[in-house]
C-alpha cells in the first residue's frame, strides 16, 4: 500500500497529517517523530482539524480517547 501524503501543519507538538478517505484512517506524526493512525475518522473531522487555529488543541479535545487507533513508529 502506498504511503498517504502527509501534510505539514504549524504546531509545537504535531508534524504533518495524512488521510486515507475511502478508509478513514488519519495518521497524526507527532514532533516526537512517532506516528499514529486513528481509525473510523469522518472526513469532516480531518478537515477541522487541517483547519483548527491550534492543532494540539484540537487534537486533545475531538480526537484523543474518541476513535481506535495504532502506533505504527
């Protein structure tokens, strides 16, 4: 499967941000340089998110402890 194109975002704590629509899957990679994927996210979520004045805020309150997901690195 090829690699979802990431996206960069301005943010202390998140790198980029990639999403797999016809799957719903996002894949977070955090400034740590670990990278998640959360799964079952409607595309309406992923683009408030591109879209949130902060993304570490938004992450906290719509994403984190609300869907599944897996570390990958």
């Amino acid at each position: 499967m090829p690699f979802l194109r990431r996206i960069p975002v301005q943010s202390s704590s998140i790198r980029s941000l990639a999403y797999e629509a016809g799957r719903q899957w996002m894949e977070i990679e955090f400034s740590s340089g670990h990278i998640y994927r959360y799964y079952e996210v409607p595309a309406e979520v992923f683009s408030e998110f591109l879209q949130a004045p902060s993304c570490g805020t938004y992450f906290h309150q719509h994403i984190r402890d609300v869907y599944p997901y897996d570390q990958l690195s």
